[in-house]
C-alpha cells in the first residue's frame, strides 16, 4: 500500500472562485474495489442504456475506486466532492476533468469522480475517455479491446455497440477511447462529436469527460467546449505553479468549478477531516 499512497496520497477541492477560504483534504488509495453487488446501484428513472457488461481488471498500484472500509476516507473525501458538484450553483451536467500538464492524475481523478457520481444511484454515469491522444481508461480498468470514442466518432460504430457497463458498478458506463486514432482534432472538430455530447445529455445524469491537459494540443477546447464545468487537477511536487495559475485563469470563469490538488503533504496544523466524529470506539 505504501507505493499506492507514494502515487497519489492527498486531494484537495478548491472552489475557484473562492480559492483563499474553500479546500477539501482528500486522501487517496488504491487497490482493486469492488462494491456490493447486493447494493442496488441502478435508478431506473432514466432509460438503461445498452451496452456490454464485462468484469473490472484492476492493477494493484492504481488508486482506483478507494470505496471499501478500509480506506473510509478517501471514499468520504470523493464523496465530498461529489456532494460539492451536485449542488453546485451552475449545476454542471457535463464535466471535463483536465491538468495543466501530463502526470497529474487527471484520470485516476475522472474514474473515481465518475464511480463516485455512480454510487449515487440517481441515474445513470457515463464515463468517456476524450483523451484521444494518451487514452487510459481502458488499460487502467482492464477493458477487453471494443470500440470506442473514435469509432463512434468515425462512424465505425453506433454508441450503443461502444458503451461498456461493469460488473461491480452497473450503473456506470464507460466509453472508451477505441482504436485507430490518427486524426483527434479531427474527430472532435466534427458535427457528430457536437451531436454525441446532445446525445448523452439527455441519456445520463452526469457525463464525465477526460480530456487532454489545457494548452496540449487542440483537443481540449472542442471538448471543453462542449461541456458544462471543468474541473483541473495539478499537483504541488509536480505541476508549475506559473503554469497552473495560467490554466485556471484561462477556463471560462462560467465553467470553472473546482480545482483538485494532488500528493499534498500533511501539515502539522491541519486536523483530519473528519475531526474524529466517525471513529470506532475500542
């Protein structure tokens, strides 16, 4: 365990438009999780979107869905975050998870919001791997070889033949990048990437999008330019704080939601989040 919380120990949500005084610690760990499978996961409130339904192959040292006992607080801490963006004022439906740079941990943080907004069960999640150029979700799950974004995009496959849904969280969907990727800002740049994101807003609750890092490449501003909220994701002992401070000045002040910092160390004055109230007694 301690190679998972080298990887990524400490998350903070920041609103951005009161960064001085609003921060959450969240505290990440890893390992395969599972939820209940007893525990009812899907509303059907909303049509059941089709899709293939495979087992979760997870790598013991990504810190994926931290939701069982054991790590209690990293998955009390997303939940945090997830109570933040559902009663956010601008009630975001469609979010791009983005980074100033690669290495932040844009992914591992728009999987487990995902999972987060899936437990939920207040409609159906769905997951869309955007970052056509370094894709990650797939490897990181564990999907079997499908199509994808890019299939859909290229019109190689419908949505429906590309969606997957999981075992251990039925009521997340996940489209992942897909194969033969040779033109992304192509494929974004295009009337069906426009018709998709009207397509899955009004099938799911909450879309979640990992896109490329602000400033990369093109891709991030035709996906962000079609959603709702962006969220960024930095880390101190990695990201330039010139850097950062330039991205978040350059999201649309609309769509700014939060900012998740991450592998912040703990500071001697800082008491933990849940100031004991939810410790056992012994």
């Amino acid at each position: 365990m301690s190679k998972i919380f080298d990887v990524l120990r400490k998350t903070d949500l920041i609103d951005l438009e009161d960064i001085s005084t609003r921060s959450v610690r969240l505290d990440e760990a890893s390992g395969a999780r599972r939820n209940r499978r007893d525990e009812p996961l899907r509303d059907f409130s909303l049509p059941e979107p089709p899709s293939r339904v495979v087992p979760l192959r997870l790598s013991a040292l990504d810190p994926i869905f931290p939701f069982e006992e054991e790590h209690s607080t990293a998955a009390e801490q997303y939940r945090i975050i997830r109570t933040r963006i559902l009663h956010h004022p601008k009630q975001p439906k469609i979010l791009a998870i983005t980074s100033a740079s690669s290495g932040d941990g844009k992914t591992v943080t728009a999987i487990n919001l995902a999972a987060a907004l899936a437990l939920k069960r207040d409609g159906p999640i769905l997951l869309i791997d955007a970052d056509l150029r370094r894709p990650k979700i797939a490897e990181m799950l564990g999907l079997p070889p499908g199509a994808g974004l890019s299939d859909v995009l290229s019109g190689r496959a419908t949505l429906d033949d590309s969606l997957v849904s999981t075992q251990e969280l039925p009521n997340l969907s996940i489209l992942a990048a897909g194969d033969g990727i040779e033109n992304p800002a192509e494929l974004l740049d295009s009337e069906r990437w426009r018709s998709l994101m009207d397509e899955v807003r009004g099938r799911f609750s909450y879309v979640v999008l990992d896109a490329t890092p602000v400033a990369a490449v093109a891709d991030y501003e035709l996906v962000q330019v079609v959603s709702d909220g962006i969220i960024v994701v930095a880390r101190p002992d990695h990201t330039e704080r010139k850097h950062c401070l330039e991205v978040m000045a350059a999201i649309p002040k609309e769509k700014s939601v939060g900012l998740i910092l991450n592998c912040v160390e703990d500071w001697f004055l800082w008491k933990t989040p849940t100031y004991g109230y939810y410790k056992k007694a012994h």
